[in-house]
C-alpha cells in the first residue's frame, strides 16, 4: 500500500492517523528523509495501514501510543500528581478525572517539538507567550 503526502504531514502524524508505529512507517521507507516531505510524494505503508486517502469512511482516529494499560507513555497526571494520563474521547460530560490529566508542562513539551517542525524557535516563543497570556487574563490555566 502507499499513501500520498498532504499538507501538515509528518511521519509521526501519518503515523497516528493510519494506527500504525513511526518505526514501521521508517522501515517500510528507507530512503525517505523524513524530515524533507513534500505534498504530494508517495510513500509505502507497511501491511495493516489503512490509507487515509480511503479512511473507509471512519472519521474516528486512532488512540494514542500506549504503555498496554490505556495510559499514555511518559505522561503523568495533573496538579494532583496522579499517575499516567487516560486519553480521552468522547462529550465533556466523560472527561476523567482532573487527577488523570496531562500537566501543561508534559502538554507543552509534546506539541513545542511538533510545531518546531514547521515553525522557527521564534514564532513558537511568541505562541508560548500567547498562550500564558490568555492563561493568565482568563484565570483558566
């Protein structure tokens, strides 16, 4: 199978939308740098990926990458302490317990190193600033 490059594509990403690991992804790929994806360029996908050109009409993504137990790896809870964080999906009504929620900190760290992908060092800071300043004047942290 094969899937087409889109704007916003990173390995991780496609990796994520397809249910399939980054590394799988890499070796079904070896001469593809993965840094220097262009829209458009096809890759291989290693058995059981679904394409996301064809999702079968399932708009419901995968779950994140787990330790086994339905926790996200690396990630601990809230202010609370809490142990690993329960990813959620699904109305507000269903949302876990505070104690279980990812720390800002943990947040912020996952999607810094993902927008550096496509922003400079810069325009992240000043996205780092906005959003403590909302934080701030909103009292929501």
């Amino acid at each position: 199978m094969s899937y087409t490059i889109q704007s916003g594509d990173t390995f991780w990403a496609i990796a994520q939308k397809l249910g399939i690991s980054v590394d799988a992804l890499q070796a079904a790929n070896p001469g593809v740098n993965p840094s220097l994806l262009q829209i458009g360029q096809t890759i291989n996908l290693p058995g059981g990926g679904n394409n996301n050109n064809n999702n079968n009409g399932s708009d419901k993504p995968p779950p994140p990458p787990s330790g086994g137990n339905g926790s996200i790896v690396g990630a601990t809870g809230g202010s609370n302490g809490g142990g690993d964080f329960i990813p959620y999906s699904g109305p507000a009504s269903a949302y876990p317990d505070p104690s279980q929620w990812a720390s800002y900190t943990f947040l912020w760290a996952q999607n810094s190193r993902l927008m550096l992908l496509n922003s400079s060092p810069h325009e992240v800071s000043l996205i780092h600033r906005s959003i403590e300043t909302v934080s701030a004047s909103s009292g929501i942290d």
